[in-house]
C-alpha cells in the first residue's frame, strides 16, 4: 500500500510539469559580443556568441551557446583562438513587464586553433584540440517590444586544456523570441 502512495504521488508531481503552460514564445535567438580576460596562456580579446534556446516554461529554458573568443598566445606571435559549444539550463524571472533576470550553468567542448600569416594560412607548432568546457553566467534581458530586445550578460567560462583556460567575460546583444 505504502508503494502505490508513493507511486501515486510521484505520478502526480511529474504530470504537474506535463501541465506547465508553454510560453506563448517559446524559442529564443541571441547574438552578443564582449570583451574577455584570460588567466592562462591566452591574451585578453573580444569574443561573441550566439545562442538558440527552447523554453519549456515562463521560468526554465534550455539554451546551446556556440562562443569565439580572439586572442594570442603568450610568447607566440600571430593569431590565435578558441571557440565553445555547451547546452546550458537556464532559469529565469521576470523583474518588469519588460524585463527578465536570468542565470544559467552549461557544460560542452571546447576548441583551438592557432595560425599565422605566412606563405598561406599555416599552423604554428601548438597543435589544435578539443576539450570539455564548463560555463556559468548571469544576465538580464530588456524587451523592447513582445519579440525583440537587449541582453547584457557577465559569464564566466573554464575550458580545460593544458593548462586551462579561465575566461571571464562582460557581453551585450540582441535577442529574438519567435
């Protein structure tokens, strides 16, 4: 009897998520730019990033981030830079009716690739690779009208090479809800 309780009421909390309404705008496109500093072997530079999300309430959303950040390598003349792919759940609230507060905390790969200005575009001696990446930010969202409106956001990203690279970054953007 104590198992069918139970199951009765775990039944129950999860049909409450099936029964959560749907955002009248469900999916969200953002494109930001910033400027980040580095802690390990990368200089400081500008980044960007976009981002395409899916709200399954008013309050949760899932979003996928694809980051290019432009920096160089100490010690090492020409370009180089390192690029992030991470799924992160985000939660959100509304502060006004036309602005939302929101933090998020997403995990993923993380690339570089060095080049330099030579005979054609050629690779220095540090090799390309992909690692895993973690992220964590916290932003706020201004609409101007029901589909469009401004991020700005301060994030904070750790990309596991060796050695690792800490990124933390201030971003301003463009979202669309459609």
């Amino acid at each position: 009897m104590k198992r069918a309780w139970l199951l009765a009421v775990l039944v129950l909390a999860g049909s409450s998520v099936l029964c959560a309404q749907e955002p009248l705008d469900p999916w969200t496109w953002e494109l930001q730019g910033g400027y980040g500093t580095s802690s390990a072997w990368l200089d400081s530079g500008w980044m960007a990033q976009t981002g395409l999300g899916y709200a399954w309430t008013d309050h949760f959303s899932v979003v996928l981030h694809g980051a290019y950040y432009q920096g160089n390598l100490k010690g090492i003349t020409g370009s180089n830079a390192l690029y992030t792919l991470t799924l992160a759940p985000e939660l959100r609230r509304s502060v006004s009716a036309h602005g939302e507060v929101y933090v998020f905390l997403g995990a993923g790969v993380a690339g570089t690739y060095s080049y330099y200005w030579g005979r054609g575009w050629q690779r220095i001696h540090v090799p390309s690779q992909t690692r895993w990446a973690g992220e964590a930010g916290i932003g706020y969202r201004h609409f101007f009208s029901r589909g469009v409106g401004m991020s700005f956001q301060v994030t904070y990203t750790h990309m596991a090479f060796d050695p690792s690279v800490d990124v933390g970054d201030g971003r301003v953007g463009l979202v669309v809800r459609f």
